[in-house]
C-alpha cells in the first residue's frame, strides 16, 4: 500500500483495471428495488440493472455508502496508510460527502482529507486518478490532495440522453420536468461543473447533441494533449462510435470507455452518452 490511501464512491466509474492498479479504495452506493438491495458494481451488473431498469414500474432508490461504512474503511487503511484522502462527488448530489466528513472526525490520530470533486462519473473519476497516481509515486498526504485540486477546475463532463421521462420522475434537475411534458423529441447537453447540472442547448437528435460536444471538447483542448473517456448507459454501440471520433480528433494521453454506474443511471435511465476530459495545460 502506498503510504497515502486513496478513496472514493462507486459513482467515479473509474476502469476496474485502473481501481486495481492504483489500489483505489471504492465504496458502493446502494441501490433498491423494492425489496431487493443491491451494491453498486459489486452485486449487480450494469447489462443486469438496465434491463431491470427498463422492466420496472416504478423508479429504484439509492443512497449513499453510511458513516458507519466511512469508519469501517478508513480504521482498516489507518492500520498501514500514513492518511487518507477521500475524493466523492458533490454535496449538491448527494450526501456521501457529509458522510465522510463526519467519519473523518473520529480519527483525531490519522490525518483524512475530505475532497469535494465538485462533478461525477469518470469526470470525478480523473480527479481520483490524479491523486492515486500522485499516491503511487510517493507523493505525501498534501501533494496528494493538490493532484486532486489541481484537476477539479479543469475536468469537464457533458452528457446527452434518450428521454427525459427518468430524469424528470427523479426531480435531481429543476426544469427537466416541464421540458419533459412539453417537448416530445429532444436531446438536452448537460454539464455538470463545481457541483452543478446546466443545460447547455437541446437538440433535435441525438446525433447531432453528440457533434456538439464534441464541438465543445475542441474548444477546451485547444490542440493540447487531452485525458478522456466515453462514457454510456446501456448504449455501447453509440460509445465505440465515439470513442472511435476522439481517439481521431484529438491527441489522447489516455482514453476510456467506460460504463455509467448504475448509482447514476437510477435517475437519467438507459442510453445515456458522454464525454469526460481536461486538458493537459
């Protein structure tokens, strides 16, 4: 282990090969559906979700990972980790972050530091990797942290959908709903940065949403190198087409596609597509 851990929630949807690599300590959300109870990404597959998902009558539940899961994992990494650095998506979506807050507090003798990514999905998930990777190379606790912020104000995150008949039910974007009822065929570009959902613009097509954020990518890169991923939701035909438009537009440090976790997809449904990337400055 490397002396500082690094910690995260399921909604990073960081590659499970890149989690292993630098020993990324996840925690799931929990998912409900009715009775059942499910851990995010570890009891239930995305293919399994979706098709649950699109067979249901009524919208599942999630919550975040409790304080008391908070404890269990920081007191076993504070037996070998000289501090920990906890990364988790926006207090603006979800608890998680209160909750590793107020699990922090009860280790006076480990030095945990409690980071708002300020996004989510693999957007959140790059935040993470720059401080794991910092971790791997040895860098202390505050070097870590600054890997992390350092990332934050760079990272971007669009997404588009197929309906806005989920997003509405779940009330997570103010708005959505009226848009939902009043408009039968169209295809928003959200952003979501420091915290917040925007809708960008609203397209006719799902087609040409995706043209838009990619237009929106070459603004930000700027002809410099660029760390992305596609990411999709239950839609991997359309994220191997665009991932196959990154990898020619753009000179990619690393790239990935990857899958929107089913935390996410509770709440915008199936055949979600996007994009994740900074910019190398």
């Amino acid at each position: 282990m490397s002396k500082i851990a690094v910690v995260t929630d399921s909604a990073a949807c960081i590659p499970p090969e890149l989690v292993r690599e630098y020993n990324i300590h996840v925690l799931p959300f929990v998912l409900m559906f009715g009775e059942q109870v499910y851990l995010d990404g570890v009891d239930v597959t995305t293919t399994q979700f979706y098709r649950m998902l699109r067979e249901a009558k009524h919208l599942p539940t999630t919550s975040q990972p409790s304080i008391g899961n908070f404890q269990e994992l920081y007191a076993s990494l504070a037996r070998e980790a000289e501090g920990i650095v906890s990364i988790h998506i926006p207090a603006t979506l979800s608890g998680t972050l209160s909750m590793a807050q107020a699990a922090a507090q009860l280790f006076p003798d480990v030095p945990i530091r409690v980071v708002d990514s300020g996004t989510a999905v693999t957007a959140e998930g790059f935040v993470v990797l720059a401080a794991a990777r910092a971790a791997a190379a040895g860098a202390n606790l505050e070097q870590v942290v600054q890997a992390a912020e350092t990332v934050i104000p760079r990272v971007n995150l669009y997404a588009t959908l197929d309906t806005l008949d989920y997003l509405a039910r779940s009330g997570r974007v103010p708005g959505v709903a009226a848009l939902a009822g009043s408009v039968l065929d169209i295809h928003p570009v959200f952003n979501l940065q420091r915290g917040h959902v925007h809708t960008m613009i609203r397209m006719r097509t799902k087609k040409h949403a995706v043209k838009y954020m990619l237009e929106r990518m070459t603004e930000e890169a700027q002809n410099t190198p660029v760390h992305a991923a596609v990411f999709h939701a239950d839609a991997a035909d359309q994220a191997e087409e665009l991932r196959k438009q990154v990898a020619e537009r753009f000179h990619c440090v690393e790239l990935y596609v990857t899958e929107f976790t089913p935390v996410m997809g509770a709440h915008t449904g199936p055949g979600v597509i996007g994009l994740a990337f900074y910019a190398e400055r």
